[in-house]
C-alpha cells in the first residue's frame, strides 16, 4: 500500500509543477506519429487515436539485471507512450542488483524525482560549484536531482533494490558521463582524454574498449 501511494505521490508531483521543461501544449492531445518523417520540437500528431497510446505495461515487473554496472532503467517515454507527445512528462523503472549502479549520467532536458519502491539506494548529484549533494534513500522516500545535474544511485545493500523516476519531460534524453566520452561515434580523441584526465593512451584505450558497444 505505501509503495502505491508513494507512485501516485510522484505521480502527482510532475502533473501539477508549473516548471514544466517542455513547451505548453496547445490542444488537447497529439499522439506521437512515429512513423512520421516530419520533425519538429516533439513528433507529428497522428489522426488514428487508442487507449492503447496512452497506456505501458512494461514498468510492472522487476527487470532482469545481466549487466556490468548492476543496474537496469526501463523507460516509459514518448517513444513508448505516443500519448504522452506534449505531455511534458514520462516516467521510468530502475532495478538495482545488489552492489548496482545507475552510473553517472545527466537529464539535459528535464529535473528528476525519484521513489524508492523496494530496498535503499545512496544517492547524489554534483552542482556547478563541484559541491556533492548526496543522501542515503529508502523505501518510500523520494530525492530530486535538478535539470542537468551530474547524479547517479548506487545500492550499496545486499539485496535487490528499485525506483521509479518520475520526470518533467516527455523524453528526457540520457547522457551517461564514461559512455558519451568514452564511446562516442566518431570517438573523442585520445589526446583529448588523455589531457583531461591526465592518463596515459594505454589507460583511455582500455576504457574504451570495455565501453564499446556489443556488437
């Protein structure tokens, strides 16, 4: 009962802000046309609406964590939920193995409220002024992370943890710190990473290599 009334709490919270990260919609709904090859600041409306545009099954059931990091994030976004084009807000599902991480990583285009449904996380977000504003969270209690801010969640405990994130913005974007510089397409040059870092070729080159993607 509490892990429902703590979904509908995030749940409320993003409807009723008034900082809403996308534009105001001008109508009533617009369902994503992902088909459409027109693009523009959202996806094209389609004509052709269902209840089924507006509803996602996927966040029900824990997902299967099978990854290096321990973690997984399940995102139900305008990609999704068509019916959510203009909306200005989605919502994801984050499972967390013991000792899981949810690596660095930012939202550049929306502020994130998070509830713990199961276990604890340690959590934190890194401002403009390199300040670490981090906190232990647990079932039923929710952290924010602001628009754009570095943060990350670790569950530093011994058994399986989740979270639902709840954001103002129908499609967040994700930008995860070690794969946007280490695994870029083209790659970011070496010397550059290696003056960043201050490391040697050999450090960056086997970074890349476990941060290459699966073929």
């Amino acid at each position: 009962m509490a892990a429902n009334c703590g979904f509908i709490l995030v749940i409320m919270i993003m409807l009723t802000t008034k900082a809403s990260a996308d534009p105001d919609l001008l109508q009533d709904i617009c369902v994503a046309d992902l088909t459409s090859a027109v693009r523009l600041n959202g996806f094209a409306c389609k004509s052709n609406v269902t209840a089924e545009d507006f509803f996602f099954a996927g966040l029900a059931q824990p997902g299967v964590v099978n990854n290096s990091v321990g973690s997984l994030v399940n995102a139900a976004n305008v990609l999704k939920i068509p019916g959510l084009n203009t909306l200005g807000v989605s919502i994801s599902r984050v499972d967390y193995a013991p000792g899981g991480l949810n690596p660095p990583h930012t939202h550049p285009r929306a502020t994130e409220i998070v509830f713990v449904l199961e276990g604890e996380i340690d959590v934190g977000f890194i401002t403009t002024a390199n300040v670490l504003i981090s906190k232990t969270v647990r079932k039923g209690e929710v952290f924010v992370f602001p628009r754009g801010l570095v943060h990350f969640q670790k569950n530093n405990g011994k058994v399986a943890a989740a979270a639902i994130a709840a954001f103002n913005s129908q499609l967040p974007g994700t930008q995860s710190i070690a794969a946007t510089l280490f695994a870029a397409s083209p790659p970011v040059p070496d010397n550059v990473l290696t003056k960043a870092f201050q490391v040697g070729t050999k450090e960056i080159e086997k970074i890349k290599s476990r941060l290459a993607p699966k073929k």
